[in-house]
C-alpha cells in the first residue's frame, strides 16, 4: 500500500494505491491525479509504514479517465505487488465477505500514524455501469465495507488477500440551504462503490505490465481462508490414512473365529453362511503355541477353531463357546447352548468348563460337571460340546 499525493498551490489531496509490479507500477484513481495531469501539481507517494517527510517522486504510465483508473510508476519502490484475482467472476457473490484497505482522510486530521486502515463488509452486487453518463460500461463491486475520502485507490479485497476490486467512490447527498448554498451530507450508509479488479487487470495486460495474478478460488472453510484446500484435504487423507494403518498394526488383536452352521441356527433364522475365519490360523506367528480344535465330519463341512496362547492372556477368566454372537467363539450348531462352555488355562494347559449347557460337555466322553471346575484337555484328547465332537490338537 502507498498513500497518493498531489501538492498544488491551494494545498494537497491524498488518496490511496497499491504496487502492481515489482517495476515499481502503482494503481490508483484518476480523479486524484487529474490537477497533477491537467494544472500540473506535484505528484508524490509515501510508502506504508513511512513517514511523509519520505516522499517519493510518482510519475503517470497511463491515464483512464473514463474508468477513474490510473497507473503510476516509482523508480526504484521496492515493494512486493498485492496478487490481483483473475478467477471466474461468479465467485465474487452476493454475501462475499471483502476488506477495504486505504488511507482515510480522517485519519490524518486526528493524527494517526502512516499504516493503513482496515475496514470489513460484504460484496451486496456486482453489476455492469458506468462511472460517468457516457463513459463505456465496465463491471463495478457495490459493497458495504465503510470507506472515507482518502480511500479511493485503496484496494477491495477477499478473505485470502486477493484484490477484487479498487475503491472508486461512495454514495452522498446534497441538500440546497434557503440561501441556495449547497451542503453536501452524508445521510446514505454502506453503500460504496469499487472497479472490479478486471478492469485493472486489462489495463495492465494492455500496457505490458506484469503483475501477480491468481487463479486460485479463495475459499471460506470453518472460518479458515484458504486458496489451497486441496491440498489441506489431500494432506488430511494422507495423515488419516497413516493413522489407520498405525492403528491397525497396534490395535490389540484378538482372533475372532465364527462358525455359522446350518441345523438350529437356521431353524433359529440364521442363513447358513458355511464357515467364517477372521484370522486364518496359517497367519499366526511361527513360534507362537495354539490350541487347536478340529472337527472332520461335522455337518456342512469341517470346523476349525484356533486358541493361542496371546487369546488366553487376554483373556484371563477363559474363553467362551456358544450361539451366541458375544461369545469369543461363535460357533453355531445343532446342540450348541447359547453360553455352551469356557475354555480355561491351566498353568501352560488348556482346560474346558461347562457353563450348564443342557447338552452337555464331554472330555473323552468322560462329562464335565459344571459344579466341578474345568477338566484338563491334552492333544489327542476327544472333547464333545453338545452334538459336535472336536479333537483337540497342539502346535
């Protein structure tokens, strides 16, 4: 930002603009330049942040009074240009939230200091018109982000920091006294007026200025301005996915084997699905010991039920067996109770409860009382859970 001045004999006018170029190019109204072009007043600028004893020469590159647009040059300004948006128009909506920077005279008068003032409104229209009755019609921004004189020339810009516009002028009133005299007033608020900034930017391809365009749609997303979501979102998938997969590797596991079978169940209305293994028992690792409970010629297919010894340490109180879906295993078939048995550690063993199943538990067809306690298993053995006979193995 650079505030605009023009010292003639009858005293000085001040407005504000921006840098275009790294050239040292300055856009700017033309209706504060026009005694420097037509009466020949001095033309200066003074840079954001500087003191007004640290003026600098301006000279005019090009005039467009119909447009009230002017481009000046500083030599040797080196100042970083403000990106100027060239996205679809259509982005620029009604209910846009937009910023008006500038230097209001006001401001001087009371004292304050070089920086720049910082207003916010809404865009409330865009619309073809013209600044004068026979000027050529261009696309002008009608916003409410309070602007004063002193903040023509100052940009309008979006929540990214992209100029969408530059402060042309504001809606007054003129009241004619009983003496004829006119007294302008200010009876009309949040109404003001902005150049879209493609009318600038035009200007500037003409001329062969180069200046910093964007593309890049500026974006509102949880209150957060943003031209690059998708690249945040791109990165938020990534990270998920990491996590994920962070998660799964340390994600205590715990071998859920289910055994739909049909007879009970399906007279129960389960759909007979055959046999469902969660975690095949060839994944487990080498030279972890399992127990393993096989059953060759049951119905509809072999059963295969694999415990190892990280399942018994999980679970400390046993194992269930039953029709019932929380059970550890679910294995269900003709004879199964819902909560049928548990299968216990015995030191480095296995051993086998009957949670009064009502068909019964058997170890080598020797029943398991259930006011006993767990009965021993030992491979080889032959171990009966209700009509299912299993045989009990160790890797």
């Amino acid at each position: 930002m650079v505030r605009v001045l023009v010292e003639g004999p009858v005293g000085t006018a001040t407005a504000s603009g921006f840098v275009v170029s790294t050239r040292g190019h300055i856009a700017t109204t033309y209706h504060l330049i026009q005694p420097h072009i037509e009466e020949d007043w001095s033309l200066f600028v003074v840079e954001s942040g500087v003191t007004s004893e640290a003026r600098r020469v301006a000279a005019v590159v090009q005039a467009y009074p119909e447009e009230d647009l002017a481009v000046l040059k500083v030599e040797g300004l080196q100042r970083p240009p403000v990106p100027l948006s060239e996205s679809d128009t259509d982005t620029l909506t009604k209910g846009t939230t937009v910023f008006a920077i500038g230097y209001p005279g006001a401001g001087a008068r009371l004292g304050a200091d070089s920086g720049t003032s910082f207003t916010a409104g809404v865009a409330n229209r865009i619309f073809m018109g013209a600044w004068t009755r026979d000027g050529p019609r261009i696309q002008i921004v009608q916003h409410s982000a309070a602007t004063n004189p002193g903040n023509s020339g100052g940009p309008v810009v979006n929540p990214c920091g992209q100029v969408v516009g530059m402060n042309t002028e504001r809606e007054m009133a003129m009241l004619i006294t009983p003496s004829g005299l006119p007294i302008v007033y200010d009876v009309i608020q949040g109404v003001f007026f902005a150049s879209h900034v493609s009318v600038l930017v035009e200007k500037l391809k003409a001329l062969g200025i180069p200046y910093k365009g964007t593309r890049n749609v500026c974006r509102v997303i949880l209150g957060v301005p943003s031209t690059n979501f998708y690249w945040y979102a791109l990165a938020v998938v990534v990270v998920a996915a990491i996590l994920v997969l962070l998660l799964i590797k340390h994600w205590p596991r715990r071998a859920i084997h289910i055994v739909i079978h049909g007879g009970v169940a399906t007279r129960d209305g389960a759909r007979a699905l055959g046999h469902l293994f969660l975690r095949p028992p060839w994944r487990h690792k080498k030279h972890e010991a399992a127990w393993r409970l096989r059953c060759e010629d049951a119905e509809g297919g072999p059963i295969d039920i694999v415990i190892t010894q990280e399942d018994l340490r999980r679970a400390s109180k046993g194992l269930v067996i039953g029709r019932d879906p929380a059970c550890d295993r679910c294995l269900a078939a003709d004879g199964i109770a819902a909560r049928h048995a548990q299968l216990v550690p015995i030191g480095d063993g296995l051993g086998v409860a009957d949670l009064h199943s009502g068909t019964g538990t058997a170890v080598d067809e020797h029943p398991v009382d259930p006011n006993d306690g767990p009965a021993p298993l030992a491979p080889g053995s032959q171990l009966r859970l209700g009509n299912v006979t299993f045989r009990v193995e160790r890797r």
